[in-house]
C-alpha cells in the first residue's frame, strides 16, 4: 500500500514548536510521508525553532517582511500553496492554532480538494476582534477543517455547541509533547545572560508581549505596569525576551530600557526559554502559548490580557487574568511577589492541557481516518 502523504503547514513561532514533535510522529509511522511545508511568516523565530528540533522543511515559501499586514501575509501564502500543493501531492495537509499562516493554508487546502486536519482546534473566546485576528481564523478554519483536534474536552464542546460533532478527537495539546523534550534539570543556557542570572537570591519574572490586539494604549500600560514592578521591588530580576515585531520592539525599549533589573533580550530559543520558565518565579505574558507551559512547570501565570480561551489553567487556580490597565496589573504582580500564601496558592504543577501523547494520538486519529489503524482513545485529565 502507498504511504499517506501528510502535509504539515506553519510559519511563525508557536505554530513550529507545537508541530516540530508531530511532524517527526508522523515521519515515524510506516504507513505515513511526513512532509513539511513552512510559510516563514516569521523568518528568524521560524527557523531558530527549526534549529532546536532539527527540522529540515521539504517547502519555504519564505513570506515575511518588515511590518507585513494581515493581507500581505494571507495573499502571499495563498499564492505560495498553490505550487507547494501542486509539487508535493499531500493527501491530508495538517494546520495549527489561529494564525494567518493556519487560514490561507487551510483555505488553499480547500481550493485544492485536499482534506483539512486542525490540531489545536475549538479555543474560542467569542469575541470577535480579540484576540485579533486569531478568533476569526480559527473559525473559519473550523468550517474547512475535515479532522478536528482538540487539546481539552472543553474545546470539543465549543465544537460540539457550534454543530461540528464528526471527526472530532481530544489529544491534549502538542506543546506538552514540546516540554518534555525540551526541559531538563541539568540544563546549561547557551544564552551568557540566563546563566548569570541570580536564581536563588532574587525573583525571576518571566515575561513575553506580542499581540496586536494590545498594540497602543493597553501595550503602552502594559508597559508602564512592568517598570513599576520592577522600579518598585528590587527583588526582582525581569527577563523580558522581545518579540522581534518593531511596534512591539519600540514600545518595549522606551518604557524598560536603562532600568537596571529589567533585562531586555532577543528572543530566546525555544529550549533556552523553556528551561528559563523551569527556573522561573513568575510568568506575565499575553501568549497563549505561556499559558500552557507554565502550568505544567507549576509556575504562576498573570495574563496580560482581558480574556483568555484557555480557561482550563484559570479554573485549576494557576493562571489569573491581570487585564490590561497598569493599576491591575501592578496589584496583582504586587500580591504575588510580597505574600507568600498567594504564591503558594498558585504555584502547583498542573497538565489540563496534554500528557505529552497528543502527537501519538493525532498520528493514530489520521491513519483511522484513512482506514489504516484503530482510533485511539481521549486524553483526559
Ligand atoms: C503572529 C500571529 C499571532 C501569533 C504570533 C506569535 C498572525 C496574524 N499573528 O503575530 O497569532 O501569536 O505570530 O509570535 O498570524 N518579525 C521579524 N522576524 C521574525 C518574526 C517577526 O522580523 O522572525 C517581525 C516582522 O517585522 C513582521 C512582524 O514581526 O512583519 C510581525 O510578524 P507577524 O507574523 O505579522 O505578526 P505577529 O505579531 O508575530
Ligand atoms: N517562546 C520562545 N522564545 C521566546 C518567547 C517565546 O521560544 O523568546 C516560545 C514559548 O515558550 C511558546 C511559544 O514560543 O512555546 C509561544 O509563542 P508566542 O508567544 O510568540 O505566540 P502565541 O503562543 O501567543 O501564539
């Protein structure tokens, strides 16, 4: 029998780190072609994932430019999925999350008659524009997809409420399968500064801001927020790895620089960062991505944003939303970093979203798609 050819399609950051594990699942499977078609919506943050999981793309469409808008990037991956379909004749093409890299690979899918497997399928927050644009495009690719992979039972029921109820699975989320690669207790930063850092003596606070639906006002609070922190508790060290997009870059560099316990860095590879949270004291971030590391290595996570569609770590009591307005944000990291029982309240260990087998899992829900294997059972908590 022919192997299935699965397409797996990303371009920036998180969508890497979460795939990297799957597409070498699959590439372990007899009866599977993995193949890797990468957008490059990210260049240098794409391909410093690619170096940590040793990945080589079999496809770079290589679409990204300096201040690229949401059209440029749509358009550009459209067109480019045309010749990576064409060459590569995928019988299944695999999509993640909610950037624009997911819908145009999704939709050009579409165009080609190819069958649609979305991993991480069903967070919603219902709110249209936040975050913006990632809420309308994981559901527009809800209405292409053809296999739905959802990290929680809690995601499978957005699907269910919205109709989608056929092939529907629970894996738990690939970026567990990611943590475990990644972190050891041994572990040596590569980066001079996080070995130096005083993880004993001081506090170390975590922190990572990127989305557009904060650019202006809630970023330049946000901001504000963290150099009060920091000016207010010379206990703490903040480490702030800088998302490489230039709003971000300025609005980050104006408000923290020269303040002498924040550290402003570039971004952090994937494996630096996650043995960073391991060691860490606290986590403040509006990435979703933070959201789900963090709990499983038992950190408190304040996120820096009015909603969440990852509502599971909220419920289990180590993840609170902070919002967006300085005053909030001061207090609650205030609360954390002066009353140990607070802290203590949040920082448990806990995995709502995967066991570290979503990957097997996926892999077995396609080959039961294809007819080639048995359908594995849920993950659950
Ligand atoms: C994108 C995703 C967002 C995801 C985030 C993860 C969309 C619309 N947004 O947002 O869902 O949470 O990635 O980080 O898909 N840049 C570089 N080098 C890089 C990466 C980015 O220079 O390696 C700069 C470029 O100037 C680029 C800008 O950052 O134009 C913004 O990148 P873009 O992918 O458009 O948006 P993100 O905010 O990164
Ligand atoms: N990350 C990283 N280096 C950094 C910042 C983040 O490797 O400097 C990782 C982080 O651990 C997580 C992913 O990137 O796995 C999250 O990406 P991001 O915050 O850019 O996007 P989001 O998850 O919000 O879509």
């Amino acid at each position: 029998m022919e192997k299935l050819r699965v397409m797996s399609v990303f371009g920036t950051r998180p969508e890497a780190i979460k795939m990297a594990p799957l597409v070498k699942e699959l590439a372990s499977r007899e009866d599977i072609q993995s193949i890797c078609c990468v957008t490059a919506q990210h260049r240098e943050m794409l391909d410093s994932v690619l170096e940590v999981f040793a990945l080589k793309p079999d496809w770079d469409l290589d679409i990204m430019t300096p201040r690229q808008t949401l059209s440029t990037i749509t358009s550009k991956c459209l067109t480019g999925m045309d010749g990576a379909i064409e060459a590569l004749k995928p019988d299944m093409i695999l999509v993640h999350g909610d950037t624009s890299t997911t819908f145009a690979g999704a939709l050009s899918a579409f165009y080609h008659k190819v069958p649609v497997g979305h991993v991480e399928a069903g967070l919603r927050t219902y709110d249209k524009y936040s975050p913006y644009p990632e809420e309308m495009n994981r559901k527009l690719v809800t209405a292409i997809a053809d296999l739905y992979f959802c990290p929680t039972e809690n995601n499978r029921e957005n699907l269910r409420r919205e109709g989608v109820t056929e092939g529907v699975f629970v894996t738990g989320n690939t970026v567990i399968d990611a943590l475990r690669t990644t972190v050891r207790k041994d572990y040596t930063f590569t980066t001079k500064e996080l070995n130096e850092l005083p993880y004993d003596s001081k506090k170390i606070v975590l922190v990572t801001c990127h989305r557009r639906e904060n650019y202006g006002q809630p970023m330049e609070e946000i901001m504000s927020a963290l150099a009060d922190i920091a000016r207010t508790h010379s206990d703490v060290e903040l480490v702030y790895p800088v998302h490489l997009s230039p709003v971000v870059q300025e609005v980050a560099h104006r408000h923290l620089d020269r303040i002498p316990n924040v550290h402003l860095i570039a971004p952090l590879a994937a494996d630096e960062m996650h043995n960073l949270m391991a060691r860490c004291y606290l986590v403040m971030t509006d990435s979703g991505g933070l959201q789900e590391e963090a709990p499983a290595l038992g950190k408190p996570v304040l996120v820096l944003r009015r909603e969440t569609e990852r509502p599971e770590a909220v419920a289990a009591g180590t993840v609170k939303l902070a919002g967006v307005k300085q005053k909030d944000i001061t207090a609650m990291a205030r609360e954390l970093l002066t009353d140990g029982n607070a802290y203590a309240a949040m920082a448990h260990a806990v995995n709502p979203y995967g066991d570290g087998q979503a990957c097997r899992r996926i892999a077995d829900a396609i080959l039961w798609h294809f007819g080639r294997g048995e359908k594995p059972s849920d993950f659950r908590t």
